[in-house]
C-alpha cells in the first residue's frame, strides 16, 4: 500500500492529501461504508453537518481501533448557523455527533453573501480555534472577493478553501488566489460527478497507463498539488480511489486534462448562492 502525502496548512497542521468524502451517503449507510474506507487506507474523512451524517462518521472512527489522532476529520458549518452564537453552538453539536472531544478541520460550508455576514461567521470560526478545539479553521466556496474581504477585516487566514475543481471546471483562477495566499485548495466534485469519465482524452491516457478514468482524473487532481476526496459507498471503487500514488501522469497529459476546461459547474455558484436549508 503506497503511502498517502501529506501537506503542510499555513498553521503547521498536516492533513492528507487524499481523503474519503460521505456527501450524499444516507446516515443509516455512513458508518460502515467510512469503516471500509478505514480498512482500505484513508486516514481523512470529509463530512459536515448539512449531510447529516456525522454520527455515522464518529461512530466509525470509534469502532475502527484506530487511534483518534491518526485520523484526519473535517465538517462543515450548516448554512443555517452563519450568526456568532448560532456558530458555536453548532460547533459543539459536530463534536457531540461525532463524539469527538476537537475536531482536526471545520470549515464555513457556504460564503452565502446576500444572507448573513460571514465574516461574523469567521470570527466565530477563530474562537473555535482559540478555544482549542478544532486545529485548523478554513472556508468552502469562496470566491477571491469573499477571502479578501476576510483578509481586510480579520485576523486569521483560512488553512483551506475547499471548492468544485474537476477537468470541466479547473477553476484556476480561485486556485491561483488560494495558493499566492497560503490557503491550500481542496476540490469537490473532483470527477464532475462522472461527467468527465467518458471524456475521449482522458480515457486515451486511462488506456495508456492501464488505470481506470476515474484514477486518472484524481492523479490530475493530486499532481496540481490540490487535496481531494473521492466518493463511493462500492469497496471495489473505494480501492480503486485510493491506488493513485504508485502511477504518474506525464506534463503533457497534465496539461491535456487541464485544457478539457470549460467553466462548466455541477454544483451552484457560490457568487448567487443563498440557500438556507
């Protein structure tokens, strides 16, 4: 089994660079299909309150007989929170779902600009982190103007911003902006929710290096320097995923890939996102 890289966050914290993503798996399924995850290697597991499915997710984590401290985990604040107090009181119910005493990553789930004012959200998100109760703090879906209003106005800069990235939306632009920055890029949707499987140039370069569409796409993903979580409740797949790190793709199939782009999103976009659940 090859061994998964770690990156250094801007405050010395290390998280992997692969992790498994439970977006849209049913609570009742979380647990065993985060336990296969454990059993085949992932040591980071992304979650958040609006999939409900964190206490699946804690629960595994409990019953792998891993050591809490190996296992890197990540949720999100629900859209319904953004307020100071709404902030933090939903912060200690993820630590009382998962049945964790801190929590390694928390993230803003949505910038939800015409909402709420998210940089009271963020100041909330630096008491978490001054309490000592989560490691690091960072945002998802937010674009350059949203980070510099935080950076105008705040003290901290977010560890990551996680975001869609995939062949069809290399959003390269929100990545330039997060790297000159500090802030490492996770990628959502890394496979456009399968869209790019079909794609002619990468199964060429699937056929080449004898690895499946979906490998190729996450090596792409994991090359460009960029944190990734797959999703998949099948255990096949889920090792499929996982086997990146003992294949490289050349620069010019990197570039290859990267000019697929066609700033096409599958989920919203976070400038005229509002919604509260």
């Amino acid at each position: 089994m090859s061994a998964v890289p770690t990156i250094t966050l801007n405050d010395g914290v290390e998280i992997p660079q692969l992790g498994f993503g439970v977006f849209q798996v049913p609570p009742e399924d979380t647990k065993k299909a985060t336990l296969e995850a454990l059993e085949v290697g992932y040591r980071h597991i992304d979650t958040a309150e609006m999939y409900g499915n964190e206490k699946g997710v804690g629960e595994a984590v409990a019953e792998s007989g891993i050591p809490r401290d190996q296992i890197f985990v990540t949720s999100k604040l629900n859209n319904t929170f953004h307020a100071r107090e709404a902030a933090l009181g939903a912060f200690d119910e993820t630590l009382e779902s998962l049945g964790f005493e801190s929590l390694d990553l928390f993230l803003i789930h949505w910038p939800l600009p015409a909402v709420g004012d998210y940089v009271e959200t963020w100041k909330a998100m630096e008491e978490m982190k001054a309490s000592g109760r989560v490691r690091s703090i960072g945002v998802s879906n937010f674009q350059p103007a949203h980070l510099q209003r935080l950076f105008d106005t705040t003290e901290t800069v977010p560890s990551v911003n996680q975001i869609e990235v995939h062949p069809y939306l290399t959003n390269d632009v929100a990545r330039a902006f997060n790297t000159e920055h500090g802030i490492v890029t996770e990628a959502w949707s890394p496979i456009a929710q399968g869209a790019v499987l079909t794609d002619p140039v990468i199964t060429a370069i699937a056929d080449r290096v004898g690895r499946s569409a979906a490998q190729v796409t996450l090596r792409w993903h994991i090359q460009r320097g960029d944190i990734v979580f797959p999703k998949s409740v099948t255990r096949s797949r889920v090792e499929e995923n996982f086997a990146l790190f003992d294949f490289e793709l050349t620069s010019d199939d990197l570039a290859a890939i990267t000019a697929l782009n066609r700033d096409e999103r599958t989920g919203p976009d976070p400038d005229t996102f509002n919604w509260i659940p």
